[in-house]
C-alpha cells in the first residue's frame, strides 16, 4: 500500500495532512484544480491538475510537502478497520513509524 499526503496547513496546534486524491472546487461546482498520485513498484508520483493551472496561486504549486506512506500490503489489509488511512497520524501511529528516519528529498 503506498499512502500520499500533503501538509496543507500547520501552525501551534501541529500539522494538518490530507490524503490523496485531494480535489478543490469553485463556488459553482465545478472543478478547478486538485493533486493526485500513482505508483509502481519502485516509485511514486504527485500531480497536479486542473483548467487554470498557469492562474493558479504559487501557494498551491510551489514549497509544497508530501509524505509518502508505504505498509507493505499484508499489514494494511489483515485488519483494515484497525487505522484510519485519511488520518496520517493514526497511520504513525498504529504502525508504530519513527518519523525522525522519514527521507527528505528536495526538488
């Protein structure tokens, strides 16, 4: 299983991790931009995707952060009621992740 998440806010209160697929909408409803994300075996790859991308506020294209979570398989599906999968820190925590090994990679 791998497991994307974007820190979309952080402040005193710790820091807010949203899963992927993340989509935003305008006030009308329909779509205007969103990440998502895909994987192999040996890689994994956000994107971001939307109408008006070149309009789109640099706080939402540019300095973004992202965890990416992998648990091989047969942990994530022998109780998959035992963790919230939304939640990246219920995630750290049922499976006991130390962050301070987590692999920083600037691009």
């Amino acid at each position: 299983m791998v497991l994307v998440y974007r820190l979309a806010s952080y402040g005193s209160s710790g820091d807010v991790w949203k899963p992927m697929p993340e989509t935003y909408y305008f006030n009308n409803g329909t779509l205007d931009f969103g990440y998502d994300n895909d994987f192999t075996r040996y890689d994994a790859q956000v994107n971001l995707f939307g109408y008006d991308l070149p309009g789109l506020s640099n706080s939402y294209k540019l300095d973004q952060v992202f965890r990416v979570v992998i648990i091989p398989a047969y942990f994530g599906n022998k109780n998959p009621d035992a963790v919230n999968f939304n939640d990246y820190d219920s995630v750290v925590e049922h499976y006991n992740l130390d962050e301070s090994k987590i692999t920083k990679i600037k691009m």
